[in-house]
C-alpha cells in the first residue's frame, strides 16, 4: 500500500466511523421514541415530541450561513413564483415525521433490524426511481444493470430477512412495506431539502425549517387523534425519565453530523454506505439483546443471509454510483482533507437536488447529483 493510500485511509477512517455511529444512533432514537410512546400515550405524540426538542436543538446553528434569513425567504418565494412546483420544498418536513413516526409504530412490532432493512430496501427503490425519472429537478441518469442488480438483491435480502416470520405466518411482513415506504420518502423528502437548503443559501436553514414544518404537521395529527380517539390527556409523561426525550437531539446530532459535516469531507457515497452499515448492524445488535424492553429478536440463519444481501446490494449501487459520476460522488476526500464552503453553491439548478438521506436521521440514497443536503430525523 503506497503512502498516500495510507495518509487517505487514516485521514478519512474517522469519519467514516462518525457516519455508522450516526446509522446507529437512528436505530436507537427508534427506540427511544418508542419508549417515550409508553408515557405520552402514542406514538405520534412520542414523534411530535421528538421533533420539537430537535427543532430547539436546531434553531442556533440556523444563525450560519452567507444569506440573511430574509435575503433567504425572498429568494425562495421568488423561486415559488417562477416556478410553482418548487412549493413542494416545503413538504419535506411532513416526509420526515412519516419516517419518524414510522420507526415509533413499527419497530416495536416487527423489529429494529427488519424496519431498517425495510427502510434501506426502499431508499434504493427510490434511488433509481429517481435516476430514471429525473424527478424534481435532479439530473436523470441511466439506470445500469449493476445497480438494478443491486436493486433486486436487497429487495431480496429484505425477503429473505423475514424469512422465518413468513413461515410462521407472521403478519410482519405485511407491516416491513410501510418500513419500505418509509425510506422512499425520505429519498423525495431530501429532493425537497436540498432544493430549500439552496435556496435559503445554509442546509442548517433548510434543515431547521423543515422540522418546523415537520413539528406542526405532527401537532395537527397529535389534535387528530386525540379527538377521533377521545385519549386522555391526563397523567401525561408522568413517570418518564431524561433519556426518553433524547430522540430529538439525537436526530438533529445525525443531521449536523452525518449528513451536513461528514460528507463534505468523504462525499455522499461513502457516507450512505457507512450510515446503512450503522443502521443495519445496529438494528441486529439492539433485536438480539432486547433493548428498550421491545421484544428479542435473536439472529438467525435467515436474517445474517438476509442482511448480507443487502449489504451487497448497497455495494453493488454504490460502486455504479462511483464510476458513473467519480468527480461528484467522490465529493471531499482529498489528502488535505478540506471541506468544501457551504457558501460553494449558491443557487440551486436543474440537477441539483439530492443527497443522501436518513432518521430520523436520515437519513438515505445514493447521491448522482452535484450538491449536498440533509435529511430531517426528529
């Protein structure tokens, strides 16, 4: 090994072990926030809670940034009028409380490991999908055969995975779709995302805005059900204790973290590689010893194959990603290892919208395009 490869691998390994321990903190913020459901009395109340102590968390580092926040405001409502399609830079922060709330209700019932398989299975649906339709603003891409290879080997191992469920005919299955969902909007959510983070001139605006938009779309569903549901208010949050209210720091760490600083040094690709390693690792770790008195899933068989697939399949989508777009997705390592300004980009473009993505965390996606954002996980 030359030296140079040397001085690129020590300088680069930290942050990568950053980017899995950010993949892993979203598994335990689930965890969390599913405990916390215990004491607030659901699930949504648990998510809009956690999105609202991240948005506090949120609101100082918003203060960076080489545009004013009206400077911002104007240059994004400016770009509504010319285009009224770009309104939907404002719905990313209601994809993201799906995603949240979607790890608050699922993970107790079908398991860590199997709800972020699930979540990784459809980032990559997603991904492609949006390769091939161009979606939003993002530059349309060929869809390669090894990338659909990858495609189909980790909606394989996502099966395969569950396979001992779907024996027992076990209705988790059924339930791992809405996990697939999950991480499909948060591949559209981090279009949205980007495109706001643009055009605000700061992902941490961009970041913050969405959560707010996040946190009220979340109160409006906590007034909901708690009028069809008539669920008491009384005796709320008695008996919790301090770290079940760490979901939403632990989300907004991820974003400034793993999804803001971290690429900016390794690039997108690296990044979602080792934040889906964190997050499928984390998920068997936590199913095997029963954290947070959620149930054991012990590892099986079934479930190491189920996750080596996919693991496999994120390779295979990474490595096209790679060679396809070198210059893009190899973004920030260098030897030097300095980061690119936020102030770099200024205005967002046709094909300049996504990242890799999530939590929230969040978040997931192979990145084709020429720009970074981040991914809300409350």
């Amino acid at each position: 090994m030359s030296s140079r490869m040397r001085r690129m691998l020590l300088r680069v390994t930290p942050f990568v072990g950053i980017a899995i321990l950010c993949g892993s903190l979203l598994v335990v913020q689930s965890g969390i926030n599913a405990n916390l459901a215990n004491f607030a009395g659901s699930g949504i109340r648990s998510a809009f809670i956690s999105f609202l102590t991240g948005t506090a968390l949120l609101v100082p580092t918003s203060l960076k940034g080489h545009k004013s926040w009206k400077n911002g405001l104007i240059s994004t409502f400016e770009m509504i009028r010319d285009d009224k399609k770009d309104i939907l830079m404002f719905c990313g922060g209601p994809l993201g409380a799906f995603f949240v709330a979607s790890g608050v209700l699922l993970s107790p019932l079908i398991g860590f490991a199997l709800f972020f398989v699930a979540v990784v299975t459809g980032q990559l649906l997603m991904s492609v999908a949006y390769d091939f339709t161009g979606f939003y603003y993002t530059e349309r891409q060929t869809v390669s055969i090894i990338q659909l290879t990858g495609v189909v080997l980790s909606v394989g191992g996502a099966i395969t995975f569950q396979g001992d469920a779907l024996a027992n005919g076990d209705e988790s299955g059924v339930l791992a779709l809405i996990g697939v969902a999950a991480g499909a909007v948060i591949i559209i959510q981090s279009s949205f995302n980007k495109r706001l983070s643009g055009a605000l001139g700061s992902p941490w605006k961009g970041a913050l805005i969405s959560f707010i938009i996040g946190t009220i779309a979340l109160f409006v569903a906590v007034l909901v059900e708690t009028v069809i549901t008539n669920l008491s208010t009384e005796d709320i949050l008695v008996g919790s204790r301090w770290w079940h209210y760490l979901g939403g720091p632990i989300g907004a760490f991820v974003i400034g973290a793993g999804f803001i600083l971290v690429p900016t040094y390794i690039g997108f690709v690296l990044t979602f590689a080792s934040v889906v390693l964190g997050e499928l690792i984390g998920g068997l770790i936590l199913d095997e010893i029963d954290a947070f008195g959620l149930g054991r899933r012990p590892a099986t068989g079934l479930r190491g194959a189920g996750l080596a697939m996919v693991l496999v399949g994120v390779g295979l989508v990474t490595y096209s990603s790679v060679t396809r777009n070198p210059k893009t997705d190899t973004q920030g390592i260098d030897l030097e290892m300095k980061p690119q300004p936020e102030n770099a980009q200024t205005k967002p473009k046709q094909g300049d919208t996504r990242e890799i993505s999530g939590g929230g965390a969040s978040k997931g996606g192979v990145d084709n395009s020429k720009g970074r954002g981040e991914r809300a996980s409350g």
